[in-house]
C-alpha cells in the first residue's frame, strides 16, 4: 500500500464553505457564512442559541432545506462533489448512502404499526439490494451494534414498547443501515435523560471509531459537544462566532458570547467533560460498508 505522504490532508467527506441560506418568502438571509469540512472518523459540532441556523445549515447539507429556503451563497460539497442542482434520484442515492441523519424525537421518524426491525431491514433491502432474509440478518446486526441488549427481541417489537433511548438507538441504526460516510446527529440526545445521553454519545464515538463514520453533531448543550467533538463552531443569530478545535474554543474562549454559554452550562458539569483527554483521529478501516441510512426517515422530514 502506498502511505499516504505526510501533510497531504485526507480529502473532506463533507465540505461547506462560506454557506448563506436564505428565507425567500420574507426575504432575508438566515444562515450568513457557515465554512467546515469533514473529513472521516472527525467530529464537528455545532452549538449555539435557538434559532441561530444549526438546523437549517445540516438541512442544506441533507438537500431538505424548508420550502421558500435556498442555499443562496457559498457550496456545499459531499464526498468532492458540489451538491447544487443534483438531482432529485441523485439525492436519493446519497441521502442515507452517503449522508444520513439522525434527529430528536425518534419515534415521529418510525411508523408505529410496523415492527422496528423489520424497517431497518427495509433499508437495507432498498438501498443496499438485499433479499428479505439477508435484511434481516443485517438488522439484527445494525441493533446488535447499537449496542440493544436482546436484537431479536427489540425486532419484533412497536415504538410503543421501546424507551426513548432504545429508540434513538433504532433510529440510528437505520441512519447507518446503508453505510453513509457523514452522520447529523441534530440534537439526537436532547431529550434523553443524561445516563442514556451519555450511552448513545458513546456509542456515536465508537462508530466512529470502529467505522470511519464522520459526524456532526448539534447540540444547544456545550457539555455534549466537549464529549465528542474535534471542531466546534458556536453560532449566533446566523453566524459562526467562533470556531476553532474543541480544547481551544472551550478552555480560550475568545468570543464574549462563547464565554457567556460556557458560564451557563458550568452548573451542569461541563469541567467533568473538559478534564476528559481530547479524542485522536481514529483509525479508519477504510470500507465502511458493512454500515450504513435511512431514507424512508429523511424523506418524512421532508
Ligand atoms: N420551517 C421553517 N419555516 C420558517 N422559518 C424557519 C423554519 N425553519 C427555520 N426557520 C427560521 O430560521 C431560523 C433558524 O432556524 P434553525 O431551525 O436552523 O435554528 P436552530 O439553531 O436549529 O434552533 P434550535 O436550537 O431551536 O433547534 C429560525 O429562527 C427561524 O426564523
Ligand atoms: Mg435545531
């Protein structure tokens, strides 16, 4: 194999630059210039108050932006490819292939009348061509490795039967049905008590480790960010008013607005976060197929 020669960076599986996004309709920008790029098994989060463009800026990225919004400056790039114009059958291939999601409130995304299993092993079967049989099997796989103790069991099971935790679980697991490359986990762990927040922000690390899987992860929750991010950018109002590696935003501030969220968030036990050592870029094994995304979930936020 021919090692990858020193400086050279590995290339971004998701890159935005400069990006503005704009309501139409009430004719004002949004979003006012939102630049990262990701490259794989890294960690960028995104924090900031509500309503400052966090969501919009991971829906551009997932080519689901509200009606009357736009992408009205800047690119977006997946995998090196600029993502204006693509076309609707294009999205589909990258939307859960390539570029996944996974949002609060996991239960809206299942439908409640079919078994969970059975609609993780329908990705599978649609995106990655798999018979009925081998679907399944790739489920039970998918919940083993989103660590659910009893895989059988939780497949035969209904939302209704499933905590909120396992089915956040669930849901990324069909996020990761179809082996995406870049995973938006838009504050997936909000409403989970902390235990299990934990948990699931644990198990996102260790895809990403064990996978190459890039992430995004949004959160108001800055003690989240400092668990598993590399990069952080903090908005307000639309615009990045820091971003820097993770250590450094956090423990150097240079923004007054950045000081302000980090004082507020002490009552919750950030510094027990900040004392953790900063991750390593992890090992990519380089496939990443055996994993994979859920398109059925991302067509209903649309
Ligand atoms: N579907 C929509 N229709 C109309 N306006 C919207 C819509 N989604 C977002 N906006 C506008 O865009 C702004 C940014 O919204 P966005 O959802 O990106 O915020 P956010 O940072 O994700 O907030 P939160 O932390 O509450 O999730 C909002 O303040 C709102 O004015
Ligand atoms: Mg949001």
């Amino acid at each position: 194999m021919t090692p990858v020669p020193e400086g050279v960076p590995e290339s971004a599986v998701l890159a935005l630059r400069d990006v503005r996004i704009r309501d139409e309709v009430n004719d004002r920008e949004i979003v006012h210039g939102v630049s990262f790029e990701l490259t794989p098994g890294r960690v960028v989060g995104i924090v900031g108050e509500s309503g400052s463009g966090k969501t919009l800026t991971c829906r551009a990225a997932l080519g689901i932006l509200p009606e009357h919004f736009v992408v009205s400056g800047g690119s977006i790039e997946i995998t090196g490819h600029d993502i204006a114009g693509l076309t609707p059958a294009r999205w589909v291939d990258l939307r859960g292939g390539t570029i996944s999601a996974v949002f609060q409130d996991p239960a809206s995304y299942l439908n409640p009348s079919i078994p969970v299993g059975r609609q993780i092993a329908e990705v599978s079967r649609v995106k990655k061509g798999l018979n009925r049989r081998a679907a399944r099997h790739r489920a039970l796989e998918l919940l083993a490795a989103v660590r659910l103790r009893d895989p059988e069991l939780v497949y035969g099971q209904f939302t209704f039967e499933l905590s909120g935790g396992m089915l956040q679980r669930v849901l990324i697991a069909a996020a990761i049905a179809a082996g995406p490359k870049v995973l938006i986990a838009d504050e997936a762990t909000t409403a989970l008590d902390v235990t299990v927040q934990a948990e699931i922000l644990d198990l996102l690390a260790d895809l990403r480790e064990r996978t190459g899987l890039a992430l995004v992860v949004v959160s108001h929750d800055l003690a989240v960010v400092a668990q598993v991010c590399d990069e952080v950018l903090v908005m307000r109002s639309g615009e990045v008013v820091e971003q820097g590696p993770t250590a450094q935003v956090l423990y150097q501030p240079r923004h007054e607005y950045t000081r302000l969220l980090i004082d507020e968030h002490e009552q919750y036990g950030l510094d027990r976060f900040l004392d953790a050592p900063a991750a390593d870029a992890p090992e990519v094994d380089g496939s990443g197929d055996h994993l994979g995304a859920g398109e059925k979930e991302l067509d209903r936020v649309r």
